[in-house]
C-alpha cells in the first residue's frame, strides 16, 4: 500500500508530457516498386522484399529538420486514396538503405550513419513494434505494402503534422 502511495505521488509529480517537438519533414521520394532488395553486413542478411499478393511497395523518402526524431515506427501511418491506413515494413535512413523490420531479431537494433553525418537506428522492440531514431538533418525512408490499385495520399508522422504525397 505504502508503494503504491509513493508510486502514486511520483507519477503525481512528474511534469505533464508535451507534444513532441516539431520534425520539420521535407518530402523528397516517393516511389513504387514491385520489390526492393535489402543487405545488412553485419547481421549477415540479405534478401529481396516482396509485397503480398495484389499490393505493391512504396517508398517515402523524407528529410527531418534539427529536431532529430524518436518514435514507434507505427506513428508514421501512410493514408492511401482508399482511405486505408499503413504502416511500415522496413525503414532506414534512405530509400536504398532500408531494411525489413521482421528481419532484425527482437532486441536487436539497426543504425546507419549517414552521408551527413547524421545517425538512423531502428530497433525491433517486440514481435510486432519497432521504434526509430534519428539525429538532426536525417534522411528518412519507409516502406509501405499498399493495394496495387491504392494510390499514397498523405503521411502522418508522429509530430502530428502530415506529408501529402500525391504529386
């Protein structure tokens, strides 16, 4: 009982949580692939990422401002022209750097230092979560399994703000 009292006033205590810090996202790609190769040295892996029958792979590519990010990876929720909500499959710190997420093991992370020096990790937290953090000025990639005959529309990102994708 005492605990759970003194548990209590911590949590009474702590400050409320704000809203995430602006991304500041600049869209930079957005393609369509019927499958995507994918190679990662140090797990030893390699393969090619393929959609479920009838749907295709899209790629978002888009840049982060000085904020950096740190959130799940189901926080980025790609919207499609049949109002149908997505979320990804594999992720990175460009459209040729990204890796499935059910194929790192659970626990284990993935980073990548970009081009700019800028640092992209993903890491599988369970079975069926995943998180992504990147540094200042990163270059973001997801990867969406879509219908073939759904068009992306928008990109939701943890901030809040969204990305329209129709061009």
């Amino acid at each position: 009982m005492v605990l759970v009292l003194a548990l209590a006033a911590i949590a009474a205590a702590q400050p409320p949580v704000e809203q995430p810090l602006p991304i500041g996202a600049k869209l930079t790609l957005v393609r369509s692939l019927d499958a995507l190769p994918y190679f990662n040295p140090a797990l030893a892996i390699k393969g090619t990422l393929e959609p479920s029958p009838g749907n295709r792979l899209v790629i978002v590519e888009f840049t982060i401002g000085a904020n950096g990010v740190e959130a799940g990876l189901a926080s980025f929720v790609l919207t499609t022209s049949a109002d149908a909500s997505h979320t990804p499959i594999a992720a990175g710190g460009g459209s040729n750097l990204t890796f499935p997420v059910a194929r790192i093991p659970v626990g284990q992370e993935m980073g990548q230092i970009l081009p700019t020096d800028a640092i992209v990790a993903v890491k599988r937290l369970s079975a069926t979560s995943a998180a992504i953090e990147a540094g200042p000025i990163a270059t973001i990639a997801l990867v969406y399994d879509v219908p073939k005959d759904a068009a992306p529309r928008t990109l939701k990102l943890p901030d809040g703000s969204v990305l329209g994708l129709e061009r």
